[in-house]
C-alpha cells in the first residue's frame, strides 16, 4: 500500500488496448478513445455474493488513534497493491494472516504514524480476506460511501486499497490468492457500481514497483476474471499508461526519457539510453521541484527499499508537460522519434503533443 494523506508509502502500464466494457477514466487516467475525465459506465448487474471477511475486531486489531474519515461518496478505483514483506510465507493459514494483518498496523501505526492501517482490505497468501483500516467493511457493504486510507500517494479520496500478501517481483501469485482477490474485487465493484476498468495497481497513480511485475502484468487478466464473476462481457477499454522507469533499465523510454529531461534543463542527463545515475538524479529532482513525495514499497518493515528518482505515473506528467512542438525543441522531437522508431503510435506528428499522444508513443 503507499501513503497517507500527504506522505505516501509503498515502494519495490504497459500500452492502452482494448479489453472490454462501458469505460473507465475518470480523473488523470485515460481510457483508449476517451478522454481523461470523461465519466464511466457504472453498472449494477445483477448481485455478486459477499466474500468471507475477517473484521478488524476477529484479528485483534487495535482502535484507531483518530477519527476514520469517511466520505459521502464512492471511490473512482479499486486499487491493487503487494505488501512486500513479510514476503512469500508457505503458512497459508488464517492465524498468519491475522498476524499479517496485525503486524501492517502496528508498522503503519507505530513507525508511519498514522491512524490506523493504510489498506481498506488485506488478502493473504492463503486467501483469507480481511478488514483493514476499521470501518471499511460495513461502508462497502452501505455501497454509497466511501472510508479514505492511507494507501496511494495523492490520491487516497478516490481508492480502495487491497494488500495482497506477498513479493511479486519475480514470482506469481498463490491460486487461492488470486481466487479470494477475484472475489473481493467482483464484489466491491459491484457495491460501488464500478466498471472493471477501475481497477488498477498502485504503480498507475505513483512511480513505485508496486503491485509487483508479475501480478502487475496480470490486471488484464484479473479485469477478464472480475468481469466474468460480475456476469459481464466485453469488450472492456483499457486504461492507456505510462511505463515504470528503474535504475539499470535500458532501452527506447530511457533514451525518451532523458532526452525530455534535457528539454526541462536538465543538461548534464546523457541520452544513452541507460537509466545510470545522472539520470535517476535529474528525475528525484523533478520530483522534488514539483513536490512529489517519494515511495517506498511496503506494508511492513522492508524500509530498506528506495524508490527515489524512479520515473512512473506520477514523474511522466510533468516530464511531457512541455508547449514545445517537436519542430520546435530538438530534444523533444528527439524523445518523440526514438518513440516512434521503437513502435510508438502518433496519430498527428508535428502538432502539440498531449498526455494521450504521449501515452500511444511509449506504448510501443
């Protein structure tokens, strides 16, 4: 999960395409052939069953030092998230996570300082499910409001966050994980009346490894799997995103990026395509000069992780925020024939660049 109201937390989009129904969007994220902004297709159809969900009081959770926060609204997302530590525990049982459970709140209370668990729900390796910050359970099932936490970096007004136990860098997820995050999902969305396209990881809104590469890469599929438990069909349009750029990365974006860097004056960023030092430096200064809070991904103790000068969702915004046609500026038009020669789609070459132009060229 990431970060409180102002601070965030939460450390470690491919290409717009089109997958199934009505529409997603809403605000700062586009869906292919909409706008940012343009308001989703909501349906309630027909009732998904609720999941087996263990209260805060069934884990022994302890009272929040402050007022929940609950708003007369529902949430625009559904946020996925991985916890990082206490990594990939072969106990699947319901007493590790309880003791999960209990172990996020202590961190996010004691170490965050916090009011209470950041997630709104936690989905454990062995896929029990269970409340995470207090209240969130009995407004989901109300359906009309909404308990903010503490989990995506500006933006905690607009999403409920799941924990889902576990490292997914390099690994998959658990059956029984997937199946309970299925089912939650499904069941979430239809009480808010969202469509599946909502739902997103944690790297969509902030520059953080978050939910993982592996179960990152299967939100598509996991939008197909929500859908079917929801009795829906396609088509589903996609949300266009923006890469994640790391250290040691390599490649086209890097070489885009570093060549938009130098057109924000950052001229000692070289343009080889590597994403070294200089370039991870520019990029934590970009964030600072625009007050963007770095991450770090964790829902306990993995404080080690430093997410600082990684170029995500919440950097590319302001990085292509540029009047400058690409005749006008030579590192734009730079940044925007790498793009195009690696793959990149650009629907009106020469004119003023917008946030979907850019989108369609690093999707390539």
């Amino acid at each position: 999960m990431t970060a409180a109201s102002s601070l965030d937390r939460r450390a470690l989009l491919r290409g717009a395409g089109v997958l199934g129904l009505g529409a997603a969007g809403a605000t700062g994220i586009a869906v292919a052939g909409r706008p940012a902004g343009a308001a989703p297709t909501a349906e309630r159809k027909g009732s998904v069953p609720a999941p087996r969900v263990y209260g805060t009081a069934e884990w022994g959770a302890r009272p929040p030092a402050g007022e929940i926060e609950v708003l007369d609204r529902v949430p625009r997302y559904i946020v996925v998230h991985h916890t990082a530590e206490p990594g990939n525990s072969e106990d699947h049982s319901l007493t590790h996570a309880m003791r999960v459970c209990r172990s996020i709140q202590r961190f996010h209370m004691d170490t965050r300082g916090w009011i209470d668990s950041g997630q709104q729900f936690t989905n454990s390796r062995g896929g029990h499910v269970l409340e995470g910050r207090h209240r969130s359970l009995e407004v989901v099932h109300d359906g009309g409001r909404h308990v903010v936490g503490a989990n995506v970096g500006g933006r905690n007004s607009e999403v409920v966050g799941i924990e889902n136990e576990g490292l997914y860098v390099t690994v998959d997820v658990p059956p029984a994980l997937w199946d309970s995050l299925v089912a939650l999902i499904a069941w979430i969305a239809t009480r808010y009346g969202r469509p599946v396209e909502s739902i997103m990881g944690h790297r969509d809104f902030n520059s953080t490894e978050c939910p993982g590469e592996v179960l990152y890469g299967r939100l598509d599929e996991l939008r197909r799997a929500v859908a079917k438990a929801m009795g829906q069909r396609g088509p589903f349009e996609l949300p266009l995103k923006w890469p994640l750029l790391r250290p040691n990365d390599a490649g086209p974006r890097v070489r885009a990026a570093q060549h938009l860097l130098r057109a924000r004056g950052f001229s000692d960023v070289p343009t080889d395509g590597v994403f070294g030092p200089a370039t991870r430096r520019a990029v934590a200064r970009l964030a600072d000069a625009h007050g963007v809070l770095p991450h770090s991904c964790t829902a306990t103790l993995r404080a080690s992780a430093d997410e600082r000068g990684y170029l995500g969702s919440d950097i590319w915004p302001l990085l292509t925020a540029t009047t400058a046609r690409p005749g006008e500026n030579a590192d734009v038009g730079a940044a925007v024939e790498t793009l195009r020669r690696a793959g990149g789609r650009l629907e009106s070459p020469g004119g003023l660049l917008v946030r979907r132009d850019w989108q369609r060229l690093l999707s390539g």
